[in-house]
C-alpha cells in the first residue's frame, strides 16, 4: 500500500485529507504517466457524495491542463464505469467514491483502459510524479487544451450490457431493492422493472449526505425486514458504488458472498461454464464453503482481501468465478470488477434455471460461526501488531486453543483507521469473548 493509493484507489475525508489540490496533482500526474499511451480521453463516474462535484471539478482541471479530454458520466456504479473505459476506447476510467464509507468520506479509483484496475506498480509511479510534482512542465495552449462532454446516455449504455448478459424473464418475480442511497439507486430499480419484475426500492432518495446511512449492503437488516414486508421472492442490497450486494432470500434470510459462490458455482458447475472446475475466495471466506465445494469437485482457491486479489488469481489461473464474503462477486466473462446489479442478474438466473427458491440455494452450505471485530487504532500504527511480541503470542495461544478446529486472522483496513480481528470456530459465544479481548489488547498495544 502506498503513500496515497491503498487497496482501493485514494481514499479520505473530503477536503481534509482528500482535498481538491491532491486531486488536481493526481490528475495532472496520472495523465503525465498514461501518456505514455497517447489516447487522451479520460471518462469520470461518481457516487451521490456531495464533494463529489468538487473532487469532479479538480479532476477535470488537471486532466485539460495535461491536453485530455473528459467525458462526465455523473452518478453511475463503479462497474459501469470499469466496462465504459473500454466502451469509449478511453485512457482510464475514474471513480470519485469512498464505496461503503459515511458521507464525508470520498476516494478516486482509476481503470485502466482494458477496464482492469491500475496494476499496484503503476499506482506506485504516479504516486512518485506526485512527490516531484514541479517536474510536470507540460502546459498546453489554444486548442491543445483538453475539452469536457457529459455523456448523458453512459447509464442506458450500461443497462443495454447488463441486459444482454442475461436470459432473463423476471414477470411474476417479487423483487426488494436497498439502494442506499448511492450508485444504484436509479439505475438499479429501472433494469429490473425492465426485465418485468414487481420491484419494491428503499433508499433512494439521495441528498449527498446520507449514503450508507443506515442502509445498504453493511445494514443488511433493512433489506432483510423489507423483503419480509413485502413478500419478496428475493432481495438485494448495494453498497455505496454498486461493486458489492448482499443477497436475502424469501424468508429474510442473508446470503453473504461465501453462500453466494456456493450458489453459483453450482450452478455453473452443472452447466459446464465454470471454467477449470474452480472458485477464488479470500482468507476471509468461510470454512464452509471450502467443505461445499469439495463435495461438488470443485476446487477453491484463496487470495489476500481485496477485489483486486480475487481477480489476480482468477486472471493468473483462468477461473471465471471469483469473489468475497462481504459481496464483491466477479464474473469475468461478464465484466472486469465486482458488480453489484450484474452479480443479481446471475443468481436470479440460477434461482430461475435451477427451480430452486433462493432459501433453498441458501441452504447449499453452512456456515461455520465468524466473528469478526474492529479494533480502532491510528492510521500510522495500524499495522504495529505485525511487531509487537504481545499481540502475536496471544494470537499463538489462541490458535493452540482450538487445535485445528478454528482460526485466528488478523489485519489491518487497507482503507480505514482499523485493524480487522476475524475468528473462526465452532461456539458463538467462546469466539465473541475471544476477539473481544483481542481487540483490547490490539488497541491499548497500538492506538
């Protein structure tokens, strides 16, 4: 991780430590680099954040001041975004969101032009022209002057993609949506009505300051109580720029990424279309799912946390289902980064092919108890407890403890203040006291 970019792009509170100076260098300096290409056109999505506008303009100002152009597609999901950057035959592709993050924060990530995202060693570079930023003297004039389009038909661009990566009929489908007031909450609720479903939308009413407010994919229990108001036959819930969901079946019930893939890779197993017979996941990812999956043949693999590792491996050994516990699934044949709506078409597709009810997919694997518990620390120490003899001797412990029949996995955010405790194993209540008396020894050691 960097001194400006973490797992995830740029991120920070807007205007604070993501200011619009930052953003102007970071324009100026990433178009130095990609000119190495010689295609100047970036394209520009956001979130529904209020410093959206502001990071925009900055953004903008950097790129014409380099000789680019700028299409605008305003509030639109990151993987529109990802699959647009190629659409437009663009440079990069941007992002202004901070994801599942509160309001005040806001972040930048890029997409290169094959619509992956930037490989950590050209991050790296850019970062480097930022730190000797006089060293940037391209200053165009007159007409070599980059110029600005708003693209007003990006979304329906995207919903015409989406649409033609399914088979779907959805007449007669109940379907609740939790839109979070973010990415999705127009695009979201339009493809399924589209597709012919009885769509009931929460959340969205976006007003720049209450995205992720006590909605969307980490407050999964409105999705839940709305799908069981409403009768539902599933529903789903996004975070704050559309790459992630979480899926709730017809009693209300949460499938978490793990039961997602297990779903799928059914599926897709049956069908013949997963590709090397195999799965990615992360550290994270249940121990159930590994215990599924090899009942069904299937092989799963597992990467660091963080989407961009999932999609390393699947690139690296040609699978085509990958994803995370928290609800970042990729399909690559279908796009190049997590996405949320695409990701709710697929198991739609699987609920619809297979006959099953979504509770029944659901039930395909069980899940070993997890806890997991932030511990807040600063920033600059966050990743002490790697170091300090203390902390990993009670991690040592705790593992003996279990004796094969649980695990300990410690690290820090690679976007916020915290470092993650996640244990695993068979009784609630044993793993909550634990983490919670690892989290205090995490703080008072590193805080």
């Amino acid at each position: 991780m960097g001194k400006y970019f973490g797992t995830d792009g740029i991120r920070g509170v807007a205007n604070k430590e993501l200011t619009p100076e930052l953003a102007y260098k970071v324009a100026r300096a990433s178009a130095y680099k990609l000119n190495e290409d010689n295609n100047k056109l970036i394209i520009i999505g956001k979130d529904t954040r209020k410093s959206g506008d502001m990071l925009e303009s900055a953004l903008v100002a950097g790129y014409t001041s380099m000789g680019y152009d700028v299409y605008l597609l305003g509030v639109i999901p990151t993987p529109a975004v990802a699959y647009l950057t190629k659409y437009y035959g663009a440079e990069a592709g941007i992002v202004i969101s901070a994801s599942h993050n509160p309001a005040e924060f806001n972040g930048i990530k890029y997409f290169g032009s094959d619509g992956f995202k930037l490989p950590d060693e050209v991050e790296e570079e850019i970062e480097n022209i930022i730190d000797n930023y006089k060293e940037i003297d391209i200053r165009p004039i007159g007409k070599d002057l980059g110029i600005v389009e708003f693209k007003t038909d990006a979304k329906d661009i995207y919903l015409d993609y989406l649409k033609s990566r399914v088979n779907l009929d959805l007449t007669g489908i109940n379907i609740s949506l939790d839109c979070g007031n973010g990415a999705t909450y127009e695009i979201a609720p339009r493809l399924f009505k589209d597709l012919g479903a009885n769509v009931t939308a929460i959340h969205t009413e976006p007003n720049g300051l209450n995205i992720n407010l006590n909605c969307g994919s980490t407050n999964p229990e409105k999705i839940e109580g709305l799908v069981k108001k409403s009768k539902s036959d599933v529903g789903f819930s996004y975070d704050g720029d559309g790459d992630r969901l979480i899926t709730v079946d017809e009693n209300g019930n949460t499938l978490d990424g793990d039961h997602y893939l297990a779903a799928c890779a059914f599926h897709m197993k049956n069908k013949g279309t997963l590709k090397n017979s195999g799965v990615v996941g992360t550290v994270m990812t249940n121990i159930g799912l590994d215990e599924y999956l090899n009942k069904i043949d299937v092989e799963l693999k597992k990467s660091s946390v963080g989407d961009r590792y999932v999609l390393e491996v699947m690139r690296k050994d040609g699978y085509s289902l990958g994803g995370e516990q928290s609800g970042h699934i990729i399909f690559l044949d279908d796009n190049t980064t997590g996405d949320g709506i695409l990701s709710s078409l697929k198991i739609l597709e699987v609920m619809l092919e297979s006959g099953k009810k979504m509770s029944e997919l659901n039930e395909l694997m069980v899940t070993y108890p997890q806890v997991l518990i932030n511990a807040k620390v600063s920033n600059e120490n966050k990743n002490n407890y790697k170091k300090d003899e203390l902390v990993l001797e009670e991690i040592r412990k705790l593992e003996e403890k279990f004796n094969g029949e649980g695990r300990v996995l410690i690290r820090p955010s690679g976007t916020e203040p915290l470092v993650r405790v996640m244990i695993e194993g068979k009784d609630q209540d044993v793993l909550k006291r634990e983490a919670e008396r690892l989290v205090k020894i995490i703080e008072d050691r590193c805080s």
